[in-house]
C-alpha cells in the first residue's frame, strides 16, 4: 500500500513511480508468459518398441515382459513396471528434461487415469516394429493399433481437458517414436519369410514407407512436433556379439552398417516430411553415435563392461531378457551399459537422453 508523508507533487510522484515498477513487472511477466506459451511441450506421448514400453505388455497375453525381478531393481521402489530396464527408460528422462514427470506411465496400466496420461503417455509395445510381421513374432501391440489407443487417448483428453485445452495439449506435446531395431534382427534375419520378398534394402524402403504414413497419420490427428527415432549400433548388442563366434565376439560389424544406412534414409525422410507438412516439426533423434562412442571408450563414461550384460551370465549372454531369479545379475550395475541382451542401463539411457535433448531435442525446448 502507497502512503506518502507529504501531498500534493510528492504524493502523485510516488504514484508514478509504483505505476511505472507495475508496468514493468507486468510487461515482463506477460512477455514470459508468451514465450513460455510458445515453447512448452504440455506432455509426451509416445509410440514404439521396448525401448519405450513402460509397461503396455503386463496386460496382453505374451512372453515379451519385463515385469520380474530383478527387471526394476533400481527404479521407485525396487519393483519391476515393465520397463526393460534396471530402473527409467529413455522417455521417462525426456518427461524430465521437458520439465514435466519424471516417468511417462503405460496407457493399459491399470495404476494410471488420463489425468496422469494428460502430461505423458507410452503406446509402446515391446517386441513390435513398423512392420506388422514384427509384432508377430511374440504376439504383441502391432503400430497399427497403438495408433488406435491414441485415437482413443484423444477422446478420453478432450473430456478431461475440454475440446480446445485438449487440441492445444495435442498440438504442442512431444511425439516421440523408437522402433526398428526388432524389424531387422526379430523379423528379417531371424524368419525368412521377409528375406524371401526383399533385399536388406528394400526391406529398408519398406520400412521407410510405413514409418511416413505413420507420421502423416499423426500429423492429420494433430500432432505437430515428432521426434522420429533412430537405430542404434545393434551389431554391439550383447546377444549379438556373443553369437559373433567368427569375429571374435566383437560387434557384428554387418548389422552396424545396417543400422547406418536405415538411418541415413530416416534423415532423408525427416526432410520430406518437414517440406510437404505445412507447421510440422520432425527430428531425428538418432542414438547411434552417442552409443558407439559409449561402446567404444566405456571408461570415459564410467563404464567397465560393453561386451556383456549386467543380467546374464557374463560368458555367454544369449536370453533375450533377464532370467527370473537370476543368481549372476551383477553387484554394481552402473558399470555395464547393458541390463541385459538387448537393452541399455538407466544409465546409459540417461546418458543418450541428456545428449538428444543438448542437440536434437533442444528445438522443442
């Protein structure tokens, strides 16, 4: 409250003073206000494989789970989600970098309502790829019908949040998509039913095709910032370097050079899409330098081991997920950038995150 010892002159200069420190405040705060308006991602919603499954697979008939221990031993709690790790997935430090929670929750978890989902949401099925035979394989959630669960997602927000807070949500939320790796090494050069319709290019091509209309079916649902995820160096996978007899259990150096070129034809695909979608924002979130930098001078991140996982056996790492009751999970897990065969550690998966978010991400920031 203004109260002034004099009158008069005195009384109306101290008036303007406090009017001129009130339009300062306000005008900043209203400047604030829109450029936080216009650069905030209200929530992450995801699509993919167990790269970012939280969870979705607990509730569907398939051996593709991760929800025994020791899976979990390390996140809230101790306790197994799902996730295919010893603690948070890559999305769950997305969520965080963005400033939101600091998991994304599966949307079939049973735990969670749309007002959890309301700032972050997986689809993400474990064991599925772009291609539909891929699910296949250990019968779980094809793309195809996580894009139904979104349909439906988007209902259930719009009753939560109204009709225009909703397609506001939707507009400025972060997609984020990983998928892939299991197309070519659960699909293609594990069946042959692929191998006998294409070449390892044209199976690229196909894959390319299937992850455009994806995107353009997004884009038409409303979204308008995606990041597109890359493949990693799949060849350094502890299962694949253990059945590597040949090359001396080192990366198979074949798969790698796969993993390059899908990429490759992803960035070229980020340019499309960028072009022919009018207010479209897509990236390229690719993991593949980062964790080959990793796998490659392990030290230099606080690593010992890139060849095993920390749940196997360390001699031969052939199961594709940690054994219930394993007795040679290891004692210190923040020195394996693998949990287990095929996936990272939260450390690893911390370590990645906070490189995208530094360089591909930082746009959305």
């Amino acid at each position: 409250m203004y109260i002034s010892e004099g009158c008069g002159g005195e009384k109306t200069e101290g008036m303007a003073n406090t009017s001129a420190t009130l339009w300062v405040i306000l005008t900043q705060f209203l400047l604030l206000v829109f450029v936080e308006g216009k650069n905030k991602v209200p929530a992450i919603i995801v699509f993919g494989d167990s790269s970012v499954d939280a969870g979705n697979n607990n509730q569907i008939p398939t051996i593709a789970r991760s929800n025994f221990e020791p899976y979990g031993c390390d996140f809230d709690g101790g306790q197994p989600t799902g996730r295919f790790s010893n603690g948070r997935i890559p999305t769950d430090f997305i969520s965080k970098a963005f400033g939101l929670r600091t998991i994304v929750p599966a949307y079939l978890d049973p735990a969670y309502s749309i007002k959890d989902f309301a700032v972050g949401v997986t689809f993400a099925s474990a064991g599925n790829g772009y291609d539909n035979a891929t699910s296949d394989v250990l019968s779980v959630i094809p793309l195809w019908k996580e894009l139904e669960y979104y349909k439906d997602y988007q209902k259930k927000l719009k009753a939560y949040l109204g009709e225009d807070k909703a397609k506001q949500t939707l507009a400025q939320a972060l997609y984020v998509m990983s998928l892939g790796t299991n197309d070519f090494l659960e699909n293609y050069y594990t069946l042959r039913t692929r191998r006998s319709q294409y070449n390892i290019d044209q199976y690229q091509v196909f894959l390319i095709g299937i992850a455009k209309k994806f995107v353009e079916n997004l884009y038409g649902l409303g979204a308008r910032k995606i990041s597109l995820g890359g493949l990693p160096p799949m060849g350094c996978l502890p299962l694949e370097r253990t059945t590597n007899f040949m090359g001396g259990n080192e990366c198979m150096q074949s798969y790698n050079i796969v993993a390059m070129a899908f990429n490759a034809r992803l960035t070229s695909l980020v340019g499309e899409l960028n072009k022919e979608m009018p207010g479209i924002g897509v990236v390229l979130s690719n993991p593949y330098p980062i964790l080959m930098q990793i796998v490659q001078k392990p030290s230099s991140y606080g690593f010992d081991d890139t060849s095993v996982a920390c749940c196997g056996t360390s001699m031969f790492e052939m199961g594709y997920a940690c054994a219930r009751n394993n007795p040679f999970t290891c004692a210190d897990a923040n020195k394996f950038v693998f949990w287990d065969s095929f996936h990272p550690m939260e450390k690893t998966s911390r370590l990645i995150v906070d490189h995208l978010v530094k360089t591909t991400l930082a746009v959305f920031l």
